[in-house]
C-alpha cells in the first residue's frame, strides 16, 4: 500500500528532486517502477509541481 502524496510526510525525501527520482526510476525495494520510461522529464516535473499544489 503507497502512502500518502499530499500528507507532507516524505519517506524517501521531500525536495523536488527527491520526488522526481522516485517518479522517474521507482522504488524498486517497496514495489514502485519508475516511470522514466514512459514519461519524459518535462511530464514528471509537471507530475511534482502537481503535487506540491496538492499539498497547499
């Protein structure tokens, strides 16, 4: 089970690079592919600044 995206609570790092590394290859020790692979860099930046408006 993932945790939550818009509790404030990071496991794996807060910056934005942090969370773009997480999207980008995954997690591979929890279960989470990366998605580097079908997301260019420009969507998964725009999937973090998503994210970080959620948490407001």
């Amino acid at each position: 089970m993932a945790s939550s995206l818009i509790d404030g609570r990071w496991d794996y790092g807060a910056s934005d690079a942090d969370i773009f590394a997480s999207i980008a290859v995954g997690i591979p020790e929890d279960g989470m592919p990366g998605f580097g692979a079908v997301m260019d860099a420009a969507q998964v930046e725009a999937l973090v600044r998503l994210m970080r408006e959620a948490e407001d």
